[in-house]
C-alpha cells in the first residue's frame, strides 16, 4: 500500500486528492478556488481534445473564438439565463489601476456597463448568429470553441469544482425544430462514446428533469457515470434551447416558404471535469490509473542491474526493445533531442503524441516501481540480467497488476498495439460491471430513502416528475433525479413519492 496515499475505504474524498498530488496532476493557486494544472494533468486535457475534436469535425463542426468578456445585458435578455448564473457570475466593473493615497493601488476608470466573465457563452454566440444568419441557406451554424469559464465557487475540489475550468462549448442553429432535436441527440451520442470508447467510463444517457435542466433550455439531456464511492458524476450535457435565446437575440432568417423564421439553436459541452471522473472510475489505493488510450506515457522500460558491468548489457537491451517499440527513426531522434537525459521519451506514432519512457535515473528499483505506479502508466517493462541473457522482459499491467514474461522478438508496434486495446476493454468491462452492480431498485421512498443513504450507487424508481418533490427528497436526502433514462423497462407503476400513476423510472443518486 502507498504511503503517501490514503485507502479510499478510509477517507475517499482524501484518497482522491492524495491520487492528484502523487500524480503531479494538478494543485491549488493562490487564486483563491482555482487550481493550476500541472503538465500530467494537462497533457491527459490534451489528449482528450485530440479525440473529441475529432468526433466534433467529423460530425461537421469546426472551431471558433468567442471573447471572455460578456456586457451584463446580455445575460439579462434571456430570463431563465439570468436567474440560473447570477449566484455565480464574476463582474468586471473597472479598468485599470492607479496609486491610492496610502501609496497602494485601487481601481480607476468605472465602466459605463459591467462586463461579465464568461460562465458560458450562449448569449455572445446568440449576439453573433443574429449578424451572421439571415437566410435558410445559412443555415445550420454548427461551430464549437475550447475555452475557459468561470463560476464563482467557493468549495473547491480540484477538477471536478473550481471557480476557473477548461471546456468545450458546442453552439449549434438550425431551421428547424426536428434539425436541433436531432443535432442535440447527436451530441449527446458523441459525448456518450467519447466516455466510453475513450475514457472507458460507462455511462448512462438520458433527460434531465425540468427543475435540473440548463436555464434557458427547452430540454437537457445528459450523461451520468457512477464514482466508485456510489456516487455519480455528470459527464456531459446537451441542450435543446428551442427559440429561447433566437427571441432574446433576434436570430431570425428568411425561410424557404419567403416568411421570417426564428432559429432554433443548442449548445453542448463536457469540461475538465471528466478528468475527476477517470480518476475516480479507474484509481486504486496505489495511485492514479489511467486507459491505455488516455495515457500520456504508454509505457516506462526500467533497467534494473546492480554491478557496473551489468549496465551496458542491459541498457542495450533496453534501447532495442525501444527500437522495436517505437521504431528506429523516433528513437534516433529521441536520443538527438534528449541526450544526457534520465528519462528519455520516444513517441509511439506521430498522432497521439504518446510515449514509452526508458528510466535511467539512478534509484532504487523499488522508487521507480511507485514513481510510474502512481502517476497511472499503464504498462512496465523491467529488464535485468537474466532478462538479457533468456532475451525476455518483464511486462506488468498497471491496471490488473497482472505480471508477464515475454520474449524480445515478440515484443513491437503491433503486439504493444494489441495490449493497449485489451487492456483498455479490461477497464471498461471491470467499470461497467461496477456500474451495473451498484445500480438497485425502489419501490417506495423509506426504500429510496435507505439506499442513498447508504450510497449504494444509482437507485432506479417509478417517480413522476414534480419540482416540489424533488426539492422535498434532495433536502431530506441529498439526493437528486440524475436523469430520466432513455431506456426504459416498459409498462406504468406507482411513483415512490406520490403514490400517482407514471410511466417513467429514473436514477436518483447522490452526485458530485
């Protein structure tokens, strides 16, 4: 067990935050709820853009810039948005300093109108459409940024809540009603295989309730994972804004039919977030464990000798495994680029920017066993001695702790390929069955009530929705309807809270 990190059955919401720390994933700023992300951190943030922007492209959308800063009327044209962001918003009301009388400095130049740091950006993009529309052939406007936002937090959890965080906003408008609904869907399946594909996080799509959706939204649909401590996360959401923010904004076009239309528009966005949800989805009480796909480093080769005549054999050995792993090409310039160093990378292809790391520090074997344990690599490659003279090295599997023997001549591209994609289903079965286990039934709300209580995971139930009732159960038991599933068991009972007829079962759980 790791010293520097507490056991999740102790204190979970420590273990998480000791995982971050030995990964040199992320710490806290001076800036007061935000955190500064550390390039281990950041470098898996890459890593997933490079994959989502892909799906985004594919599926017809490119990427744009939007300002940071939003005027405050902007925010007042749409009245839900308003009500929804006005708690958490960070306002801007003067520029520029100049020296006060106590020698100090205070702000000067007032603003005729406050300016709002973005929490989000459909009021600017609203602005924008309603200039750049006007006929039914510009249409649809499919256009996605990556930006920062912020909202004022003041409990911090590193990635999961800070005031600062990193996103993607999906801004979408369309001619018609049907167009959006269908984009809205579209995005929330990109999202859905995004997580699972890519992230090896199960995840259960569905609609939000009318009191949980996004102000201003006709419809929020959703992606919810589940924490290894029963709790879940919200992974994505994806909203249906119908012509709300069309009238706030006068997004109107000349329709085919020669009549003025409003647009009907969406938005859809994941954040930094999600690294929280991997982090809690795969990490043991060893460290942080991370999918072969996410991994900024695949692989580290440890040489392990203890005489000096030892050393060049096996650091031989080591540069020709690298060479069959790699290629000779980026191992030659790793070795111009990075000469003299104790950790030399070498990339495994030219696309995903990962790769295999040869360890040459002088440390104790049993170091550098925690050192690339805890910061998630996925796979080891130790070699001695007697490795080099059987021509085999030790392979061990970060994820399932599995250790094997395996010849050199077996070991390249292709078979490193091979054990990436078989280790990245391992996680994602060994999640899903997590999931599913942790996924039970109530039929009545001292039941509902009981197994949040206990956090047993997601609690399934007849509910009929009701804001009332959901802010009566949220408040005696913290729980919340995380969605109301798309697949549905079928057939009508009786809902746990109000004992009247419904249709729909939904997944309560406490969240994150």
């Amino acid at each position: 067990m790791a010293r520097n990190i507490v056991t999740r059955s102790n204190n979970y919401n420590e273990w998480y935050l000791d995982v971050i720390k030995a990964a040199q994933m992320a710490d806290y700023s001076p800036v007061k709820g935000c955190m500064v992300i550390r390039p281990t951190g950041y470098a898996i943030w890459e890593a997933m853009q490079r994959d989502l922007d892909r799906r985004f492209k594919e599926t017809g959308h490119v990427n744009a810039y939007f300002p940071l800063l939003i005027p405050m009327s902007f925010l007042q044209k749409e009245a839900d948005h308003v009500e929804g962001f006005a708690m958490e918003v960070a306002v801007v009301t003067h520029s520029g300093l100049e020296k006060s009388a106590d020698g100090g400095l205070k702000p000067k130049g007032e603003l005729a109108e406050p300016l709002l740091i973005r929490p989000t950006s459909e009021t600017l993009f609203g602005a924008m459409y309603s200039q750049w529309v006007q006929s039914y052939r510009d249409l649809p406007v499919l256009i996605n940024q990556w930006a920062n936002v912020m909202r004022w937090e003041m409990r911090t959890r590193l990635f999961l809540r800070t005031a600062e965080f990193l996103w993607q906003e999906g801004h979408t408008a369309h001619e018609t009603y049907q167009e959006a609904q269908e984009e809205t869907l579209r995005m929330l399946d990109v999202y859905a295989a995004f997580a699972e594909e890519f992230l090896a996080v199960p995840v259960v799509k569905g609609r939000k309730t009318a009191s949980e959706k996004f102000p201003g939204a006709d419809a929020t649909y959703c992606i919810e994972a589940l924490m290894q401590d029963g709790k879940a996360l919200q992974a994505g959401t994806s909203h249906n804004l119908g012509t709300n923010f069309s009238k706030a904004f006068d997004i109107k076009f000349l329709g085919r039919d020669n009549q003025q239309h409003l647009a009907v528009t969406t938005s859809w966005g994941v954040s930094t977030r999600l690294i929280g949800a991997l982090i809690m989805t795969h990490s043991d009480d060893e460290g942080l464990v991370l999918p072969p796909k996410v991994a900024p480093t695949l692989g580290a080769v440890v040489p392990i000798y203890r005489k000096e005549e030892e050393k060049g054999p096996v650091l031989e050995f080591c540069t020709r495994l690298l060479e069959q792993l790699c290629g000779g090409e980026r191992l030659k310039a790793a070795q111009e680029r990075q000469k003299g160093r104790e950790l030399m990378s070498v990339f495994t292809d030219s696309s995903s920017n990962q790769s295999v790391v040869l360890d040459i520090r002088d440390d104790r074997p049993v170091e550098k066993h925690f050192h690339w344990e805890q910061r998630g690599v996925p796979f080891r490659f130790e070699i001695g001695p007697r490795d080099v003279e059987k021509g085999t090295f030790v392979l061990k599997i970060r994820a399932t702790g599995e250790k094997r023997f395996v010849e050199l001549k077996n070991a390249d591209a292709e078979w490193l390929a091979a054990l990436a994609r078989e280790t990245q289903q391992a996680m994602f079965d060994k999640a899903l069955k997590f999931r599913d286990e942790h996924i039970v039934e109530a039929s009545s709300y001292p039941e509902l009530k009981e197994a949040l209580e206990k956090r047993s995971g997601f609690v399934r139930c007849w509910f009929k929705e009701d804001a009332t009732a959901e802010a009566k159960i949220k408040e005696e038991t913290k729980g919340t309807v995380r969605c109301i599933p798309f697949q549905q068991t079928g057939g009508s009972g009786k809902c746990i809270f109000s004992g009247e007829a419904t249709t729909e079962q939904v997944l309560f759980s406490v969240a994150y």
